[in-house]
C-alpha cells in the first residue's frame, strides 16, 4: 500500500492538481480514517493494556470474579445506575470489562448511565460511547497523552481535550500558510476550504492540524463532482461546524452543572466521612466502658487518636489489636492532667 502523504509544506509531495480519487488519495482516506475517529479508542486500548490486572490483590480478584459470575441481566441492571464516569472506571479498569462495554449490546447501559447525569451534553454522533465518556471524564492532554498536562482545555471545533504545550506546538497546528494544496475539482480555493475544517485557536496562536485537513480533503475529493455535489459539500460542513457549536454551549451549561455537583458530592462524602468517624468513636468508648473506664474520665483527645479517627467501622479483630493502644494512651492523659484513673 502507498504510503500516506503529507499536505503540510514542509513535508508536501502533493502535486498543486492532483488527479481526482488517485490511489494515494483513497491510501490516504485509510490512513486518515484509522487516524482520526479511533484515537481516543486507541489510547483507551493502551491504557488498558498497560494496567497490571495481574498484580491487583487477591481480594480484588475475587470481588472481579464475583461480579463476572453474576447473571448478565442483573449486572447490566447494576450498570444502569451509575454514571457515565462510574463506567469508564470501569472500563479502564480490567480488560473484560472493556470488552464488555464496547460491546454493541452495552450501548443501552451508556445510554442509561447518561441519563443519571442531568444537563450531560449530548453524545457526539462521531464518537463511540466509550470515546466519548473519556473525552468528558479523563484527564488526559489528547495529543501528547500526559495525564493532567496543565492548561488542558476542550476545543470545541476539533472536539479534543488539548494542554497548553500542545495547543502553543508549531508542528501540532500549523497556520495557513504552512498547507500548499488545492481541492480538486477547484469550486472553491484553499483559503475557503480552512475556514471550514475544524481547527484550534487561543488567541492568535494555533491553526489546523494535518491529518483532519486531510481528511477533509479526502473528503471533499471523494463526494464533490460538481457544482450541485459542490454545494452539499459545503452545506454539510456549516452543518457539521454548527452542531459543534451548538455541542460547545452544552458543553458550557455542563461545566457549571458538573462544578455544582462535584462539590455537592464533596459535601456529601465529608459529611458521611464524618458519620463514619463518630460511629467508630462512639463504638470505642462504649468498649472502653465495658472494660470498666469511666465515661467522664475517657479524654476528648481520644476522638482524635488515629487509631480512632479512621473511616471504617470497628471490628471485634481489630479493637483486640488497638484496645491495648488506646488504653494506654487513656492512661497517659489521664497522668498528664494529674486526674485518677477510676
Ligand atoms: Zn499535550
């Protein structure tokens, strides 16, 4: 198979007129393809790949094992209570499960896991549902893939999550002036053609990345023959760039709907973390008393000992291994303020 070229000066071989459908065009559609719509599917394959499932804990293993013998109607009905971002967790998190997800049957289950989230922005029609919860959720920089790179944000054109040193990069998004090509049939010229294909802007910097003109390119060769095609061309990419737009206010309206929730569940978490606490503390000093302390004698301080203040309930296992611990430190404040034990 040809090798795809490039339309960037630099490293243009492009002929100003090419020959319409060549075989370096359609090479380069296959190319671009794979390019283009998989590449958040493609990072999501790495990044699964590359988790160690194998070194997760015995106990995981058996929770995993559970919920993979569990009837499939049922896990699914599990599934459909959680959110999108629950999913992707999941999803990212064993191999079976990403297989299991991206499944066709699962999109039902997506679709559901939306619906949890009011105000979520539509799913974007290009995108799977997997791709599509990573490019809400995840925390990655798209191109160069560093996981929180700083100054990330969502560009609403080109639709991807991009960093600040990728969004500066010269050889990332290259103005006008660095593409030589001329869409054949030439009902319209290069300058006209950019304005229409996604592209990335912050402040004066930024421009249009290679492999999304090209595909556009590909595009517009394959489905243009003339005037009438010409003009469906150019009203399906308003089309397409309004969507996006339209995409981006929701997206707006999301930010701020996702802010709020973030810290209602912030508040909701330390309020329950708090609940933990005082269940474990209460617990202990009702132990404390069966071993026959005083109430009045146990110290306040106590509460903030940290085999005390921990997030998880009390076991009988482990008050027999702190209760020595706690007693005499009981003991120790006791001395300190000079008071008697009993
Ligand atoms: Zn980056």
């Amino acid at each position: 198979m040809a090798k795809r070229k490039n339309i960037s000066k630099s490293h243009s071989d492009i002929e100003p007129y090419p020959k319409r459908r060549s075989n370096r065009l359609k090479c380069a559609l296959a190319d671009v393809k794979l390019a283009i719509p998989t590449y958040r599917a493609s990072e999501i394959v790495s990044a699964v790949a590359s988790s160690s499932f194998e070194a997760q804990s015995t106990d995981a293993q058996k929770n995993l094992q559970d919920l993979l013998e569990m009837p499939e109607d049922i896990f699914r009905e599990v599934l459909r209570h959680l959110d999108p971002q629950d999913l992707l967790n999941l999803f990212h998190s064993a191999s079976v499960f990403r297989t299991f997800l991206l499944h066709k049957s699962s999109a039902p289950t997506w679709a559901a896991a939306r619906a949890n989230l009011p105000g979520l922005p539509p799913r974007i029609k290009s995108m799977n549902e997997a791709s599509y919860a990573s490019f809400l959720f995840d925390k990655h920089c798209e191109i160069c893939q560093v996981p929180y790179a700083s100054g990330q944000n969502t560009f609403w054109d080109i639709q991807m999550r991009v960093c600040s040193a990728c969004q500066f990069s010269r050889s990332i998004f290259l103005p006008e002036n660095s593409f030589e090509f001329q869409p054949q049939p030439p009902f319209i010229d290069k300058k006209e053609f950019l304005s229409l294909v996604p592209t990335m802007f912050c402040g004066s910097l930024g421009g249009w990345m290679p492999k999304i003109v090209q595909n556009h390119l590909t595009q517009y060769e394959e489905m243009v023959t003339d005037e009438d095609s010409f003009k469906q061309w150019r009203a399906r990419m308003n089309k397409e760039r309004e969507e996006r737009r339209k995409w981006c206010d929701y997206h707006y309206d999301w930010l701020r709907i996702d802010a709020e929730r973030c810290e209602r569940q912030m508040e909701q978490r330390k309020e329950g973390n708090l609940e933990i606490w005082r269940t474990r503390y209460k617990d202990i000093t009702v132990r404390l008393i069966a071993l026959g302390w005083k109430e009045e004698v146990i110290p306040t301080q106590l509460a903030q000992h940290p085999q005390v203040k921990k997030l998880q309930q009390l076991t009988d296992e482990e008050w027999i291994e702190i209760s020595p611990t706690l007693v005499e430190y009981i003991k120790t404040q006791i001395q300190d303020a000079g008071m008697v034990e009993t």
